[in-house]
C-alpha cells in the first residue's frame, strides 16, 4: 500500500514535515508512505491553464495522487486558514479524476489549530476525498522542536500516529478506491 504524504508548510524545517517523515518511519507493514515535494514549485491555479496538457509540475502532483492509495496531510494554520500552497494544490486537483475518493487523513501538529482543520475537511469533501476521520491525528508538537526520529521515539506520539496509520491502512484494505 503505498500513501502520499502532502505537507501544508515550505519551511526547511517544519513540525508537520517531521510528522509526515515520522509517519514514514512508523508505517505498518505493508505501507510505504511517500513524501510529496513539489508543492513549492507548482504554478498558481489558473483554469485556462488546465488543459489536456497541464504544466508539468501539475502532471507529477496528479501522477503522484494517482499512484497513491491514500493521502495524509499535514499542515499549518496561517492567519486562521490553510496556507495558500497547499490550498493552490487542492486547486489544481479539483478537477482531477486521479484525485476522486481518495483516502485521506489529516495529521494535526497543534490541538490548537481548530480552523484549517474544519476549512481542509470542508475542502475535501467538496473535492469528493473520502475522509477516514477515525484515523485523523493531532500530535502536540507545538513548541516541541522534535525531528522525525524523536517523534516516532517518543512513545506516546509515535502511539498516536502509529495508531491512525494503522486505522488508515485498514480502512483503505477494507475499501480500495473505486478506480482501482
């Protein structure tokens, strides 16, 4: 089974990008969960660019969901929302058929962040993802400057995420998306 992980943040360092490659380090048997870096470099959504033939950073984003199982996301909340990067993405997979009933979780770095949460739920479901809420995840990492490494040797953190992983592989075995 092989997951995409999509961070919300830029940053060369970032407590959601260490809670992805954590993820990775803590995957089931079975799942391998691949990072997504392309968000940076992919252009501002425009429709009339959204053609048969996208740009080729939209091609490799849509490419990498169609290949992918599921999708686990991690991100900030900015001013209240979702970064505009990450939003942009969602953007340009709207319209894609690789993108339709993906499994998807999201990983939370912050009980805190309530807001992009709640906006990302709202935007995903409108996308037609299907959410496997019971395997959502919040880590309390905020003013914890912890790699990758220490969140999956913190027993307590790697717990939590080890679980929803878990509960996400089984929800995807018991349901394969539809186009598989």
């Amino acid at each position: 089974m092989r997951l995409l992980a999509l961070c919300g943040s830029l940053r060369a360092v970032s407590s959601n990008s260490a809670a992805l490659q954590a993820a990775a380090l803590l995957a089931p048997a079975g799942v391998e969960v691949v990072a997504y870096g392309g968000l940076a470099g992919l252009p501002h959504f425009n429709p009339d660019l959204d053609t048969d033939a996208p740009p080729a950073a939209v091609t490799s984003l849509r490419e990498a969901v169609g290949a992918s199982d599921g999708l686990l996301i991690s991100s900030p909340e900015y001013a209240h929302g979702v970064p505009g990067a990450l939003k942009n993405a969602l953007d340009w997979l709207v319209a894609s058929l690789e993108f339709h009933d993906t499994p998807t979780i999201l990983v939370s770095t912050s009980p805190a962040s309530i807001h992009a949460p709640a906006q990302l739920r709202e935007i995903l479901t409108t996308m037609s993802a299907r959410l496997v809420e019971a395997a959502f995840v919040t880590l309390p990492l905020r003013g914890r400057p912890l790699d990758a490494a220490a969140i999956a040797a913190d027993p307590e953190l790697a717990s939590a995420l080890a679980g929803g992983l878990a509960r996400f592989a089984a929800a995807i075995a018991a349901q394969p998306r539809a186009d598989r």
